[in-house]
C-alpha cells in the first residue's frame, strides 16, 4: 500500500507540508509500514505527548534513525530524573544572561563573514554564511579547536543524514559519526590531562549523584552539541533566509525596521522550522483518534506539522510577521524543549540584523538545490543567494 506519508523520500525532505495537512485531517494518528512506527501530527496530540515524558519516553532515542550507541547516555536520549540532573550540569551555559560574549563572537564572525559576501555579486547563504557563523560561534563556546566550517559541516550532514532505501542509516553515515566521536574523545582526554576554561572540562568534572560522567557520557553530550548546533541552527538560518528571500515586502519591513527581527524569528520557526521531526518510545499502550499504538511501539512526533494546524494557529501555511506565535513547537515543549533556544535565537537576531543591514536586498537564483537527506530535520544543502531585488 503505498505511504501516506513517507519519511524517505526526496520530495518530504524537500516540502513535507502539504503531506502534513493530509496526515492532519485524515490520518493523525498514523502508522507508516515502511518506517515501523506511529506519526503524530495535530499541535494538541504532539503537544501532549511531548509533555507526558513517562508514557512518551525519549530512553529508545529521540533521533528516528539513532546514531550508533548514542541511546541512554545522553540529554536527548534520556527522561526524568536522572535528564533533569544532566540538564542541570549544562544549563548554565545555555542561560541567556550568559550568552553576551557568544552575541559578541557571532557578530565578529558575520562581520568577517559578510566581507568576503561583498566582493561577490552571486554567494551561496549556506557556506558563505549560515555554516561559517555557526561552527565558529559554536566551537569557540563548546572549546573545540577552531576547524573548517565546511569540513566540519560536511561531516556532521553525514552523520545525521540517513539512507532512503536502507530506511536508517548506511555504513557511510555511521563511520562519518565515529569520525566525529573519535575527534572528540581525543579533545576529552586531553582536557581529563590538561583542563581548560571551557564547557568539555567543566562536563568531565561534573558528578551526578556522586558520580563522575564517564568519557562516553561526556563524549555523546558534546556530539549532541555539535550535531544540535550546528546543523539545526545553520539551518534554521538558511530556511529564514528563505522565508525573506521568498516574502520580499517582510524583508523589507525588518530591513526598515530591526525591532521586527525577533517576532520574524519566532515566526519563522512556526513557520519552517529546521527540527522537523522527533521520536519516543511508548512505556504503555495508548488509542489515540480510533487507533491503539502499543507499549514499545516508535511514535514520531511531528513538530514541524503541528506548527502547521489551523486549529491552533489560524490560516497556519501563511507566513505572517504580525502573528504572534505563542506556543510554537519550532524548540518543542516539555522536559526536551531546546537547551540551545536562547543561543539560536541571539545569533540569529544579532547575525542576520547584520545581515539585512548590509544586504537588504536579495533573490533567490534557483529552487532545484538539494535537501538534507533526513528523517529528522529540513535543512538546505545551499542557498543560491545573488544581491539585489
Ligand atoms: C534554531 C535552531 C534550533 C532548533 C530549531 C532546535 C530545535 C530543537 C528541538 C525541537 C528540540 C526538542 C527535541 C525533542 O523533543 O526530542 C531540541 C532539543 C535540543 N537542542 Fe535544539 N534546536 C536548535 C538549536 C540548538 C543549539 C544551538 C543547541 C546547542 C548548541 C541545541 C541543543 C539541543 C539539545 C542539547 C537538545 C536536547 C535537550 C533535552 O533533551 O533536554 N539546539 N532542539
């Protein structure tokens, strides 16, 4: 039979949102053959059961193509408690009244960044920009040595992407992540030798109940880092700058008018979020709109669907910068809601007010460009930017 919605194909990487509205109306609560699991995609049902960690656990991973090992030992892949002490070793790098010098490093960065954009009348938002600003700010707050943004970006696309005909991952895509795994084992090690004055130090000293977070534990918190950064952030910028290159008269509003910048982040990540698509793992059986989905049984929760429900917010496809989108699931909601939230949303306004400031006016050049090939996340491969209207 074939899919309602299919988690792997092109054309969903691309553009899931008319698939959402069916699922929506005539399937929300949905089991997909291919991929063997449940999809939810009404903002009430996936915002319940994002909240209800106890039946909708997160211990079965909430990557639906889970990275090798990376289940249990880490904040995305665990509930409550032993989540919430995790959470709380970290949190107060994530605060917002801790992020002033991190604003002032992305500003540097887009500054660099925006100089090598105007020597060029055609650039591609995506290496030029979006990647650069991210992987930089990111690494410097994580204590990571300064890398290629491309190189790394390239690495961690891999990493999270997934196979379409496989259904989960392929050889490449794990050997790409133990890559990443083994580069920052060797950072971990050496800072258990030498500490620094950074997050990976303050990570290998921290205790939870007494005792030490083990190498691998340290190790999958910041690779959730850098695969949570960096992919989801740049591409949340490059699907922004979408919305403005696609909805010109808002571009021009914010350009006007900076103050506009923040309700046009909040709106675009209602609108186009790059964290599309999470799971959990049911702990008891539940029936939900006719259907009974049983203990142990995947169930997807569809963010970047829910975001889109005219029952919560009304004329949803339409990208409106006078909304006000409270209540959006573009971070979740509930124990897992975004550590990063803060942080993406300071870089982004601070960057892309920089952005708009030095080119308020820019086209789109062509549509055909690739897609993250992803169960999880909606992310431009590029983005064929030229200057001027
Ligand atoms: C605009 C950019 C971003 C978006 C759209 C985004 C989106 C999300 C979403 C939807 C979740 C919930 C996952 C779930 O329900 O299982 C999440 C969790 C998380 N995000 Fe982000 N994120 C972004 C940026 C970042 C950044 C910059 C970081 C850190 C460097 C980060 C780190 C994390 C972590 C560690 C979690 C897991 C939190 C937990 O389980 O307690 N994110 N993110």
């Amino acid at each position: 039979m074939r899919e309602v919605f299919d988690l792997y194909t092109r054309e969903i990487d691309a553009d899931p949102f008319a698939a959402y509205g069916h699922l929506r109306d005539e399937h929300p609560c949905y089991w997909s053959d291919k991929a063997g699991l449940w999809i939810l995609s009404r903002y009430d049902d996936v915002a319940r059961a994002a909240t209800d960690w106890e039946v909708y656990s997160s211990t079965g991973g909430n990557l639906i193509d889970d990275i090798p090992g990376g289940v249990g030992g880490t904040l995305g892949a665990t509930d409550p408690p032993r989540h919430d002490r995790l959470r709380a070793l970290v949190n107060a790098a994530f605060a917002k009244k801790n992020l002033s010098h991190m604003v002032a490093l992305s500003r540097t960065v887009a500054a660099r960044a925006l100089a090598d954009i105007a020597e060029k009348q055609a650039f591609d938002f995506v290496a030029d920009f979006s990647s650069v600003v991210t992987v930089e700010t990111l690494f410097t707050m994580l204590g990571l040595a300064a890398r290629d943004p491309t190189e790394i970006r390239r690495e961690v696309v891999l990493a999270i992407s997934s196979d379409k005909d496989l259904c989960g991952r392929n050889d490449q895509q794990n050997a790409a992540f133990q890559r990443l795994e083994q580069f920052l084992a060797d950072e971990v090690a050496q800072r258990r030798k030498t500490p620094s004055d950074d997050l990976i130090t303050r990570l290998t000293e921290a205790k939870i109940d007494g005792d030490r977070l083990d190498d691998r534990e340290v190790v999958l918190t910041i690779s959730m880092f850098v695969m949570a950064g960096v992919e989801p952030l740049s591409s949340f910028m490059s699907n922004f700058a979408l919305n403005l290159a696609d909805f010109p008269d808002v571009r021009r509003r914010i350009a006007r008018d900076p103050t506009l910048m923040p309700q046009a982040i909040e709106e675009s990540l209602r609108f186009n979020t790059s964290a599309q698509r999470f799971k959990r793992t049911l702990t008891r059986d539940v029936t939900l709109h006719g259907q009974t989905m049983k203990a142990g049984d995947s169930v997807v929760l569809a963010y970047g669907a829910a975001n889109r429900d005219d029952r919560k917010f009304p004329h949803a496809d339409r990208f409106d910068l006078d909304r006000a989108p409270v209540g959006h699931l573009g971070f979740g909601v509930g124990p897992h809601f975004c550590i990063g939230n803060s942080l993406a949303r300071l870089v982004t306004q601070t960057t892309m007010n920089m952005f708009l400031a030095a080119i308020p006016d820019f086209t789109l050049v062509r549509r055909d460009f690739d897609w993250l090939q992803s169960s999880n996340f909606r992310s431009p491969m590029e983005l064929p930017l030229r200057i001027g209207a």
